[in-house]
C-alpha cells in the first residue's frame, strides 16, 4: 500500500478528500493529515509517505519553499498541489521543482483520479534516476537561497541552523548537507559572511562604535567579532574603518 499524506488549512478540503476518494483502488492509505506546513513537514518526516496532495498558499507558510524542501529531502516523493492560486509563474516554479500535478480548486473528482493513477504508476515503475537528480539539484539551489534570504533577514538575531531549517522546512542534517554541496560551508560560514558583510556596511558611519556595531549584526562577544572580522576581511574592523573613511 502506497502510504499518503494530505496538507490543507481548509478540513472541509482535507475531510472531502479523505472521504470521497477511493483510495484503495489505487492501493493506497491515508495514514495522516496536517493543516499547515510546518506540522505537514513533521508528519512527512513521521510516517515517510509515497504521495503528498497539499495546498502551497496557506496563511503564515511559503509554499514553495515547502515544496523545494520535500523535494530536495524526498525526491521520491509524488506531490500533488490542489490549490486556488491562479498564478502561471508560480505553477512553474511548483512544476519546476517536481510537482506532479498542479490542479486548481475547485478540482474535479475526474481530475484528482487521473492524478493518483498517474503517480502511483510513477512509483510503480520508479522514475529515472537522472530526472531524480535533476529535481534534486533544482530543489536543493532554491532551497539553499531561501536559507540564505532567511539568514540575511535575521542575522542580527541568536540564530541557530535549527532556526533556518525549520523556516525551510528541513531537517538540520539536510539543510547543513545543502550548505556545504552550494556554498563550499556550513552554516556558520554562511552566517558569518552575512553577519561581516552588514558589519562592513555599518563601519561606514564614524559615529558607532566598534563594539556596538559586532552587537548589531549579532556577535554578543566583542573579541569573538573581533576575531571573525579579521578572518574573513584579512585585517581589524578598525584598519578596515580607516581604509574606507
């Protein structure tokens, strides 16, 4: 049995499909529901499904950066979009990014089985292994940039590769594997470079002091910034300043 999960804030959606499907035709099993992104990607992670039917444009969640996330962590998986967002870019970037089926709602019960016939027979030839890697090549740089923007939004704060990858929609050990295949480094090579870029941005103004400016991107240690500055600059924060006045 071909083990299926559905994503959807609408239970009337969730409930409809559940239901009305006949889901044993198609040898498969509803083994778990989730009605948001963030709980949709721990039950993916739970129960390990074949086939995912979920909505990408759900209140508070970045649907596409969902799908680059189960894509790039499951490239087996077969997901079917069912949504209510009529846009011709964003369903690319869906299909770009592996989904089967991009179906708008409401959808046709004629439609919703020709999409579980077709990736049941997907799975039961098993796709080439070439266009398995190519999803994943494409869903791991997306996903990468979206830890990146993540990052350059939020790189003041105490921030934890935990924190990016649950705002990615990935597990930590996933999310580091990306970072070091598309960055040649971890997280806190990524995150530092962010952190000394702005630093060097803010050096610029005489007015701040050297320490206050490490506190603003987000080093609570002054020589721990210090230290990292020199690193990645190649000279202090000071002869930087004096070099750029």
């Amino acid at each position: 049995m071909y083990r299926v999960v559905l994503i959807d804030d609408e239970k009337l959606i969730v409930e409809g499909l559940r239901k009305v499907v006949k889901w044993e035709d198609y040898r498969c099993e509803v083994v778990a529901t989730a009605s948001d992104a963030v709980n949709g990607a721990k039950i993916i992670r739970q129960f390990q499904p074949h086939i995912l039917f979920t909505d990408i444009r759900m209140p508070g969640d970045d649907g596409l950066t969902m799908l680059a996330g189960l894509r790039s962590e499951y490239p087996n998986l077969q997901v079917i979009v069912l949504t209510g967002y009529r846009d011709f870019q964003y369903a690319q970037e869906a299909i770009r990014l592996g989904v089967a089926r991009f179906l708008l709602k409401p959808s046709k019960m004629s439609e919703i089985n020709e999409a579980l016939a077709a990736v049941t027979e997907r799975l039961d030839k098993a796709a080439p292994e070439e266009e398995t890697d190519e999803l994943r090549e494409h869903s791991g740089s997306f996903l990468v940039r979206q830890a990146t923007a993540y990052i350059e939004s939020h790189y003041a704060e105490k921030l934890t590769l935990q924190d990016v990858a649950d705002a990615c929609y990935v597990s930590q050990w996933h999310l580091s594997k990306l970072l070091n295949k598309h960055t040649n480094g971890n997280f806190y090579d990524v995150l530092n470079a962010v952190r000394i870029n702005a630093a060097k941005r803010l050096l610029r103004d005489p007015s701040l002091k050297i320490g206050e400016i490490g506190e603003m991107v987000g080093y609570a240690d002054t020589a721990h910034f210090a230290r990292v500055f020199k690193k990645i600059v190649g000279m202090s924060a000071n002869e930087y300043r004096n070099s750029h006045s």
